[in-house]
C-alpha cells in the first residue's frame, strides 16, 4: 500500500508507520503531484490552499484515503472526492482549544480595547481614563456554530460570566437552528462566528444581520472570512451600526494593502493566526493520522471522517 505523508511530519510519525506502508515524502507541490497518482492513502496540507486541489486533480484511482490537518474543507474539491469514493478525514479538534483562546483575546481586546492601548503605549501616551470599559461578565454571546471549537469558547465564556446561546443545524441540546437565529440577533453583545465554511454558512452575516445586531455589539469572527459580507461589514463599521469586529479571517487572504479595513479604528483583525498560536498543532496532527492509519488498515471506524455532502 501506497502512502503520499509530508515530509514535515517524517521526523514524529515514520518510527510508528507499519512496514508494508510504501511512503513518498513530500516536500513541494510538484513532489505531491507526481506522487499521488499512484498513492492509496495521501496527506495534503498547503499554502496557498488552492494549490490542494491543483494536486488532487493529479490523483489516481486508487486513492482511497485524504487526511488533512486543517478543520475547514473550502479548498478540497468535495464533489470530486465523494465521486471517487475516496473517504476524507480532517483535523476538527486539532486546534480548537487555540481558536478558542483567541476567540477570548479577540473579546477581551474588544472589551478592554486594549489595541488602542497598545497604540497609546507606541506613543508614549498615558491616559487617565481606559479606552475600554466593557465587563464581559452580564453581557450575552450567541456563537453560531456549537463543534468542538464553539463547545470551548462557550464553556471559556461561561467562566467570564456570559451567557452564551449556541447554534447548530440540529438545535440540539437547547440551540438555535439556522432558521432561528436571525430573528434573535438584536438580544446579543456579542456575535462569534465558529461554523466550518460551507454553501451555506458563505456571506450567512451581511447588511441584514448587522443592521439586526445591537449598536454595542461586537463581531468576532475566528471561523472563514467568506462568512460574512465584507462590504456591508465594512458600511457597518463606517457608520456605526455596530461596536465593532474583531476579525482572525478576512476574504480575500492576505487582506489587499489598500483595504479600508487596515484604517479601520472599530475593527481588530490579525492574519488568520487563531489556529497556528501553538506548539502542538503538528504533535496533535500526527498522532490523530497515526490513530486513523490503524483503523483504516484494520477496517475500523475513523475518527472525524467528513460528511462530504455537508462539507464536514
């Protein structure tokens, strides 16, 4: 059996890989290419993403197996994998515990406005009074998107004194549904974005939900940033209708030089970093595979096998 891994992983993982596994290492894009026609079992994790499904289109007809580290499938060609009978395993869960944290400073700079202290410390100034006064304890979060990454900003948000309200396709365990949400959006501080990127969470906040929010309240956005509409955000923003946003994710990425969002003063954003503020994202990475390479040579259940028709 056939295997295309990548060569950052080489070090951690090929001490445990069984020995009928045939390995290519890869390190390039044109090494993935070549490599994968003939791969059973590939790793693909790249930047740019839209190099993944340049190397995909390569593959052969014995794949059977795609991982990948990262949570959110936008840049894997769905459709063509689940035609294929290939079997998709991601990386939910991986960094949740990061995105979660940031999810928090992302709150706490908002609340505390501590970017303009940082600007004020750059100049050397020495206000009397804090730019922020916000108490996260009281206020009231809703986090569309209640996976393993919106179960940890919640349960870290209940430690602050926040209500949350989660929502989830199923509206299970006292959530919103999608078609609820909507209707709500006026009774929150605080509105996290978590949902992984699909057809139907793209553009799921624009002109209509930022008009429908409360003027003090605040976007954080720690999922993709085609979810929301960055035109309107950036009307919003422009003439107050919101507090403001606190954005990991921005569309397009990098953000265009030119972009009103760099100038913006109600708007905090950094550069899609929530995921990789850790050591331990490529330890966690290889043991999950490891973990996922057992079953699948035993014939057992995998862990976070993708729904491809709902693209996670």
């Amino acid at each position: 059996m056939k295997a295309l891994l990548p060569a950052l992983t080489r070090a951690s993982i090929e001490p445990h890989l069984p020995p009928l596994l045939e390995v290519s290492w890869w390190a390039s894009p044109a090494e993935a290419t070549d490599a994968i026609r003939h791969a059973d079992i590939a790793w693909i994790d790249m930047q740019p993403t839209s190099l993944v499904a340049d190397t995909l289109a390569a593959a052969g007809p014995g794949l059977q197996w795609l991982n990948t580290l990262y949570a959110g499938l936008d840049a894997f060609p769905l459709n063509r994998l689940r035609a294929a009978g290939v079997t998709v395993t991601n990386g939910a869960g991986i960094n949740a515990i990061s995105v979660a944290e940031y999810a928090m400073l992302g709150m706490l700079a908002a609340a505390k406005r501590f970017d303009e202290v940082v600007r004020l410390a750059d100049r050397h100034g020495w206000p009397t009074g804090a730019p922020g006064t916000i108490e996260l304890s009281g206020s009231n979060a809703l986090v569309l998107g209640m996976g393993t990454i919106g179960t940890l900003i919640a349960a870290r948000l209940a430690a602050f004194g926040v209500a949350v309200t989660g929502v989830t396709r199923s509206g299970r365990d006292h959530t919103l549904t999608p078609d609820q949400w909507r209707a709500r959006l006026g009774n929150y501080d605080w509105v996290i974005l978590s949902a992984p990127s699909t057809s139907e969470t793209r553009a799921m906040v624009g002109a209509a939900e930022l008009a429908a929010m409360k003027p003090s309240a605040w976007l954080i956005n720690v999922a993709r940033g085609d979810m929301v509409d960055q035109d309107a955000l950036v009307v919003a923003l422009e003439q107050r209708m919101i507090a403001g946003a606190f954005l990991d994710t921005v569309h397009p990425e990098p953000l265009p030089s030119e972009h009103p969002l760099w100038s913006m003063p109600n708007a905090i954003h950094s550069m899609h970093l929530s995921g990789r503020s850790t050591t331990r994202m490529m330890e966690r990475a290889g043991a999950l595979f490891l973990e996922n390479l057992a079953a699948f040579l035993n014939g057992t259940q995998m862990r976070n096998v993708v729904n491809l028709d709902a693209g996670y």
